[in-house]
C-alpha cells in the first residue's frame, strides 16, 4: 500500500492508538516503507540498549564476534584483561570493517592497508607508514561503543545520552532472579538469514497467542497447556513487553520428550509455566522450568531480517555427561518452530503490499501487539 506524503502525521495513526479492544494494527505501509524503516534506525535502534548476545560466546581473550545492527558494523571482543569491549567495525584509515565473522586473534588487522589494532582497541602498527606528528597511533584507536551487561548477557547503545542498562530492563532482573541468569551459558545459536519479513512481524508474532493452534498444529499446539491464559500485557517498569503461560513440564521439548531436571532455584509461578519477557525491540526471551531461549531479530532493511534462535542452560547442566545428548531435544523443538514462523511471517509480509486501506481489527488475543506498535509510534513519531 502507498505510504502518504505526511508519513508521520499522528493522524494516520489514531486508529492503533485507541483502547486495545478497538484498535487497528499499524497501517500496511509501516512495514514495507523505507522511509519508515529509515526513521525506526534514527529513532530506534541509534537509541535503544540492543542486545547483541552472551558473553560465553566470547570466554577467551582475543575471541570476537561482529554484529550488524540495522545496517551499523560492530565488534565485540575479549581483551587480555578479560574485558569485553565493543568498537565501531570502521577502520579508522579509511573505513573498512576490521573483521568479519567470529572466531579468536591476536589483533585485528584491517584487509586494506592492515593497520592493526590491540585486543583493546588501540592502533600497534601501520605497515610501510611511520608514526609522526600527522599521524599518531594513540589518536586512531577503533571507536568504542557503549556496551553494558546484565549477568552474561551483552548489550550496546549508539547514544551516550540514554539510561543505564540496567534502568531499561527495569523489573526484568528481579522477575528472572530465581531462573539464575547469571549462571546460563550458551548451549547452540542458530542464525536464519534473510527472512523476507519487517522486523516488527516477527515481533508481533511472538507476543500473538491466536497462530499458535495454526501455525504450529503438529507441534506447539499438542503440548498440554493447562490453564492457559489469554497474554495478559502485565504491568512493567522497565522497556520490556511481558507475559506467563501457566503450563506443565518444559516449554522448550515437543511433547513426548524428555529432558534435564528443572532448575532447583525456582520459586513461586516460575515452577508452574514459562515466562516470555520481549525487550524491546528485537530480544524475546522464553524462561521455562529447565533452560533460556532467545530469539533475536536482526533488521537488514525495511524487507528483511536475519533471525537467531539461541538456547541457554545453566553451567552444572553443560557439564552433565549426557548433556549433548539430551540438548538435542531442545534444539530439535526450536528447529520446528522457529521455521515456522518465519514462514508466516514472509507470508504477511507479502500480504502487507497489498493496494488496500481499510483498517482492520485487533483481537482480544492480541493485546500485546497493540501494545508494542503503541510503543512503537511513541518512538518514531
Ligand atoms: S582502510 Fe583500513 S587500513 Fe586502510
Ligand atoms: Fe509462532
């Protein structure tokens, strides 16, 4: 559908900004307009603490991983201090991204003209081009970005100005203390990449309890689910859209299989289903009785993403001699899944072109939706 020319005029918009019974989604061109798109990364992801993954990805010095977030390279890398640091992936010479991938180095040698810069950062040699007063190592070192954690998990923000990390997730540390994040390790990431799918579809769709019975028939959908509530927007104080499904055994096995033993720490709800925090705006998080999951989206463009599904368990459980073993189970469970989501996600997204208008309506089992592209429109508009 065209976009209008006062493309953010609240006007166009006051039908998602009523009360979540009577509102409409987001308009069809909030999806496909790279305009749109261009003021989600000015915005948005310039703005926001994004998530960028797990420090036990990283556990030695030297290890490294890259990161593109909505088009802006960064680096992430152990320094010999055992810091992990994040820099611009820009040469500072003549900007080339330093290092692609992951893996471990010594330094991070540029490909063009290998300047080379420390695990730290820091500018050590120039080939062929000696250091004078025109050209100082000390004031050409890789420029850092603002990185912050909570327990292992990894997270940037590109603007000096915002809030503390920790003042961002709000209530979501003390919601998950009992699950023990700090004692999660990675167990497997996966990385789809270029789902034809807007970011925000996949989004909403985490947070859209309707599908379930019809996007994952043959798997999600059979798991007993006792005393399933509706997704219930819960009050929170911090940047995070939340809800708990009250279910028995692990959310993160297909029904019929077994798994590792639930986290003894559990206390209160945590025990009786899984709690799915979303940070906003790309990180969802599924806590169950017996492991982490994270689905993150990574925007490419207005058009595109690249997914990851990662699995977290706590340490003692890695060390089980049975643990690749019995793991396979959980990662079988999110190779179903994930899937297929990002089919039907691509299948809207196509959809979304359509040259139609007419609003259309939120059902009472999406409430969570409207309340992400509410606050979507409080931060592009
Ligand atoms: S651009 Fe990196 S060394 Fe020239
Ligand atoms: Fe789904």
């Amino acid at each position: 559908m065209t976009e209008p020319l006062e493309l953010f005029d609240p006007a166009h918009y006051a039908s998602v900004r009523l009360p979540a019974q009577k509102a409409a989604p987001l308009p069809n061109w909030c999806y496909t307009s790279p305009a749109f798109y261009a003021r989600e990364v000015e915005r948005i992801f310039m703005k926001v603490w994004n998530y960028i993954g797990h420090a036990s990805q990283i556990s030695d010095p030297g290890d490294f991983f890259t990161h593109d977030i909505a088009g802006m390279p960064i680096v992430v890398i152990r320094g010999d201090d055992g810091e992990i640091r994040a820099f611009h992936n820009s040469c500072r010479h003549r900007g080339s991204m330093v290092a692609t991938g992951e893996g471990s180095c010594k330094t991070l040698m540029c490909p063009y003209h290998n300047w080379t810069y420390g695990r730290d950062g820091k500018l050590v040699a120039t080939p062929l081009i000696d250091e004078d007063e025109n050209l100082r190592h000390a004031d050409l070192g890789l420029l850092p970005v603002r990185l912050e954690r909570w327990a292992g998990f990894l997270f940037v923000n590109f603007d000096d100005n915002a809030m503390d990390l920790m003042q961002w997730l709000g209530d979501l540390p003390g919601n998950c203390a009992s699950y023990g994040p700090e004692t999660m390790v990675l167990g497997r990431r996966k990385v789809y990449r270029d789902v034809k799918a807007n970011w925000k579809l996949h989004f909403e769709n985490f947070n859209d309890s309707l599908h379930i019975p019809f996007v994952h028939g043959g798997t999600l959908a059979r798991q007993g689910v006792s005393g399933r509530k509706r997704a219930i927007f819960e009050e929170f104080n911090g940047q995070c859209i939340d809800h708990f499904t009250v279910h028995k055994g692990s959310r993160s096995l297909l029904e019929g299989d077994t798994g590792f033993p639930p986290i003894a720490t559990l206390k209160g709800r945590y025990r009786e289903g899984t709690y799915y925090p979303c940070i906003l705006p790309t990180t969802m998080m599924g806590w169950t009785i017996d492991c982490l999951f994270i689905f993150e989206l990574h925007p490419t463009g207005p058009e595109s993403m690249n997914v990851v599904s990662a699995l977290f368990f706590p340490q003692e459980i890695t060390q089980r001699d049975d643990f690749e073993e019995l793991a396979k189970r959980y990662y079988r469970r999110q190779d179903i899944i994930l899937p297929e989501d990002n089919v039907i996600v691509a299948m809207q997204q196509r959809g979304l072109h359509a040259p139609v208008s007419a609003a259309s309506r939120f059902t009472h089992m999406e409430t969570l939706c409207h309340a992400f592209d509410n606050w979507l429109l409080d931060q592009v508009l």
